[in-house]
C-alpha cells in the first residue's frame, strides 16, 4: 500500500511539472517573421531577392467554390493557412489536402483561423470542379475557402506573396502563362497582419501536428 501511494505520488509530481513545461513552452515560442531574404531563392521572384523586411501578402481578387468574390478582406484580423493544389493531381495534393482537413477539423469552430487553397490549373478548375472537390473534405466555405481565378494573378500570389514556387528567371519565359505550372507541396501560415510565420511540408503528418500548434501560439500571442 505504501508503495502504491508513492507512485502515485510520484506520477502526481511528474504530471504537474509536465504541465508546467509545456505551458511554458507553449507562451514562450516566438514564431520567425520571415521574409524573401529568409527563404531559399529559388523559391522567391527575382524582384525579392533583397527584399529582408517588410514583407506582407499582396491584395488579392478570387472566386471561391461558392462562385463568390473573395478578396483580402477575407484574412482581415485572421490567422491564415495557405497552399497552392490542383483538383485532379493524383500525387501530393490529395496528401497535402487530407492534412489539411487535419487543420480544418482542429479550427473549424474558430472564427480568426482561414485556409486559402488555391488552384494552380483554373483553366480546369472551374467553380462547379472546386464545390465538388471541397465537398470531398466536408469544407465548411467560411473556414476552407477552394480559390480560382486569372492563372497570372494566381501564380504571382504563389511567387511574390506566399513564396512556394520557383522562380524562372528567364525574361521570356510566359509567367502565369501556358506553358507555365506550379506544383508544391508546401502549406504556409500568416499571421493577422498578412506576414509569412512558417512553412511546412503538407505532406509530412508531423509537420501539419507542428503547424495546427503553430497555428494556436499565433492567436494566443497576437
């Protein structure tokens, strides 16, 4: 018997000095601002290169799976999770999209938390492709939003704002164009005044469990 009430109290001791750390861990993360210095080139347009300060998400104007107008207004005040996909990739998207609907279940609740997912083929994509295809993963339309529009203002936004995407450098090379096609796994979190905290592989499990906590130290702190 006595041994059984110093284990006891032993596991009591152990549990409340867990607590203790990982609430301290939890107030004590700081999240990186980064910008397009932070970020390996090749992921970052030419024109960013230098930039090391300073850097937001650029205003937007996208149609959603409901056929609805969508512009920044939409992230104002609000935590973001943000990544690039297309409806019939049979590869890294479905992978990268259950994930998210990982993020999606864990907020979905939360007014401030918003997941932008943005179409890389909207010549395929239509509106009735993306309702079909958010329908697949139960998305709530306020908190999911499945984003088409005009393939030069998609892929700058990819290039320029959430920095995913190889940048060609070549002058000539059609941007946004025909020949032009983005394919990344990667989700990106912004905090409430539009800046780039973190990146994480969409396909990788540990990283999304990193990203939902990630996710909940930017709108304990902010």
């Amino acid at each position: 018997m006595k041994k059984t009430v110093v284990y006891l109290g032993v596991l009591a001791i152990a549990m409340v000095v867990a607590t203790i750390i990982l609430y301290n861990q939890k107030h004590e993360r700081k999240l990186p601002i980064l910008n397009p210095t932070d970020v390996n080139n090749a992921l970052v347009d030419s024109s960013l290169h230098n930039k090391g300060v300073d850097h937001t998400i650029l205003d937007f104007h996208l149609t959603n799976q409901n056929g609805e107008n969508v512009t920044e207004d939409i992230v104002e005040n609000k935590v973001v999770v943000a990544n690039f996909f297309f409806a019939t990739c049979p590869t890294i998207c479905p992978i990268m999209n259950n994930q998210l609907s990982r993020v999606h279940t864990a907020y979905l609740t939360n007014d401030n938390v918003v997941i932008l997912s943005h179409t890389v083929w909207p010549e395929v994509d239509t509106v009735e492709a993306l309702k079909e295809y958010a329908d697949l993963y139960s998305a709530n339309s306020k908190r999911w939003l499945f984003l088409t529009g005009d393939k030069h203002h998609l892929y700058d936004l990819a290039r320029k704002s959430y920095l995913v995407a190889p940048s060609i450098n070549d002058t000539s090379f059609d941007q946004g164009g025909e020949g032009d096609f983005i394919h990344t796994e990667n989700i990106v979190l912004i905090d409430k005044k539009r800046r780039i905290r973190g990146f994480y592989d969409g396909t990788d499990s540990l990283e999304v469990n990193q990203l939902i906590g990630d996710v909940r130290v930017l709108l304990d702190q902010e």
